[in-house]
C-alpha cells in the first residue's frame, strides 16, 4: 500500500464524510511566480545586497546618545539661549497697555512678509506719483532702475493692483536679479 | 534530470559550485516549500516573503546541516519556523478581536485573486482557521502534502503518536464545521 492509499484509509476511519470531499487546495499563484522565485532569492543574497544591508560602517559606542549633546555645545551658549527663550515664550501675550499695542502692531508690520508688500505698496505711490507729476514723461521712464512701463502701456490703474499682485511684481522683480542697492533705492 | 539530495549537497560544498547548487535546491524545494508557507499564511504576498526569508536563511547556514535528517525534512523545519515567526509578528501587530480575524480571513479570501475555491474550499479554510496553529499545521501536511508521520515527527519536532493524535482531533473539528455550514 502505497502513502496515497494509506493516508486517504487513515481519513476514510476517522471521518468518511471528509474522506468523501477529496478536496484539493484552492491557492494559486501568480503566472511564472515560480520560474522567477530562484532568481530573486539569488538577487537578495548577491555579496552586492549583502553589502547593502551591512555595509561595514560602524559608529562608536553610545554614539547617537551623546549627538545631541555634542552639536549643542558646538552652537554659541548665546544663540541656544536665544532659542530655547524664543521657543518658551508664550504663543500670544496679552498686551499690559495701548503702547505696547502699537509697538506689535509696527513689530508685526516689519515681518518680512509684510515688509515686502509695503515695500511693494511705496513703490507703486512712488511711481504713480512721478506719474501724475509728469504725464508726459517718455517710456524710457524709470525708477531706481526698475521699468515700471508696462503698467503705464497696458493700461493698469495701481489702484487696482491687489496685494497679490504686488507680491507677484515683486517675486519677478527678485527672480530677475534685483540688487541691494535698488531695493535700498526703491525703499 | 533531477539530481538527488546528495548530489546537490556535493555541489554546496564547493565555492565554484555554490550558487548552482543554491539555484538547484531552491528548484527543487521551492514549489513544496511554498505550498507548504501559503496554507499556513493565506496571503500570497505574505507566503512570498516567507519563502524568500527562508531561502536566505538556508544560503546562509546550509553549512551547518550534517545531514542526520532528510534534506527537505530540514528545509520543511526553516519553512515551517519562519512561517510560525511571521505569524506571531503578525498576531502582535493586530490589533482586532479574534472575531475580527475570522471576518478579516472570510473577506481575503473572496478578495484575493489567487484563492480560487469553491464554497466547500472555502469553508475548509475557514474550518482550518479555527484550528490551533500545530494542529492546522499536522492536518495540512498529512491532508495536502501527504507527508509520512515520521517525517512529520522530525520536522515539527513531535512524537508519532501524538501526530496522530492531532491529525484525528483537526479532523473531526473540521468534519463539524462543514457538516454545520452545510446545514446552517
């Protein structure tokens, strides 16, 4: 009796109904699954990924431990102190009388987000005030080396410029390479 | 021709020949082995990085067999080992009640693509899945893979008679689950 015969005998007495079934396993696998199995194995114990999964490299003991520690006394006491303070400080401190108001009101005026669009604003009043001084000044006029013509050739009243135009003029006019000194000027 | 264990573990023994004889032994096992990991996993994705586990566990220590077992007997051990592992990380990282499981189970399997039973096959894993992990384990090797209880003693590590034992108790289990989901 071969170990077909007797595994199926062995099922048959402890339970004829399930002996009966003849039941084949229902799992498949993927086409050429298993044509390309060796060669992937192969692939994940080349010395090559070997090497990449222990390249050889090792730190000392209790490195990443005292990392922190080391960079921090690299940076100046001063400026750590200035950050932790910073970061301490609570998120919004309500303010002790109407000076201290108007000192954040300016503080938050000069962020550099809203510096920029002011400085986009005073350029703007600069140029349309020249403009209504001079209403024939020719095309070649200019401000602190930037060309503010096209508003004039198309017709655009500043007026009408949002605040997202102007920070839009402004990325242009960062994009194209605006000098220190023309901002200075332009301010 | 397919070569013998013998012969594929002379070709193991030498450097020159070591990755052919690799590639012969996974040829010759992988189908067996994978059967074997997808039963106890379900989950083809989940089988495939069981086998590849084990083939690389095999590479590596394939020097340390001394050959006081079968070959494949061995390799049925890594597999099994490394299926009980991926099991257990798997159990540890659920977070879900055991009713869950069973619900999650009945739904990967209408899902999968690679599982393509029957109502009676389907019924037979969920049977199987409300199964201890060793007994499951005794009844898919005896049932499916045919394996001889003595070899079966050597891979799982387990005395004949209580093989046996374990094989009479999954089956019955089993018979009352799908006489019940035939009547129910």
């Amino acid at each position: 009796m071969n170990r077909k015969e007797e595994i199926r005998n062995e099922l048959a007495e402890i339970s004829p109904f399930l002996a009966g079934l003849n039941l084949q396993s229902a799992f498949k696998v993927p086409k050429g699954y298993f044509a390309e199995l060796p060669d992937a194995i192969l692939e994940s114990v080349s010395p090559l990924a070997e090497l990449k999964r222990a390249p050889g490299f090792s730190v000392p003991k209790n490195y990443f431990e005292s990392l922190p520690d080391l960079v921090l006394d690299r940076v100046a006491p001063k400026q750590v102190t200035e950050t932790v303070a910073e970061v301490a400080k609570p998120a919004a401190t309500p303010s002790s009388s109407w000076l201290d108001d108007v000192i954040n009101s300016i503080a938050f005026l000069f962020q550099p987000r809203y510096a920029l669009r002011l400085a986009g604003v005073a350029v703007l009043l600069v140029a349309g005030f020249f403009f209504l001084q001079n209403p024939d000044s020719s095309s070649e006029g200019t401000l602190a080396g930037t060309d503010l013509d096209p508003f004039e050739e198309y017709g655009i009243n500043i007026d009408d410029l949002s605040d997202e135009d102007v920070d839009f003029m402004l990325e242009d006019l960062f994009a194209e390479g605006i000098s220190d000194e023309d901002l200075e000027g332009l301010l | 021709m397919e070569m013998t264990d013998d012969q594929i573990l002379s070709l193991l023994q030498t450097e020159e020949n070591y990755e052919k004889g690799f590639r012969v032994l996974m040829e010759a096992y992988q189908e067996r082995l994978y059967w074997h990991i997808r039963k106890m996993v379900h989950q083809h994705d989940d089988a495939n990085d069981v086998i590849q586990n084990t083939f690389i566990k095999v590479y590596r220590s394939i020097g340390k067999f001394e050959g006081k077992s079968k070959l494949y007997t061995w390799l049925y051990r890594i597999a099994t080992n490394e299926s009980i592992t991926f099991l257990n990380k798997k159990k540890k990282k659920a977070t879900s009640s055991i009713d869950d499981e069973d619900a999650n189970l009945s739904n990967r399997l209408k899902a999968d693509e690679y599982f393509d039973g029957d109502e009676i096959q389907y019924q037979l894993q969920l049977a199987l899945e409300t199964l201890p992990e060793k007994q499951k384990m005794v009844f898919n090797m005896r049932y499916f893979d045919e394996v001889s209880y003595a070899d079966m003693s050597e891979i799982l590590e387990t005395s004949v008679g209580a093989l046996k034992a374990s094989y009479h108790h999954a089956s019955k289990k089993i018979e009352a689950f799908l006489k019940a989901s035939v009547d129910g």
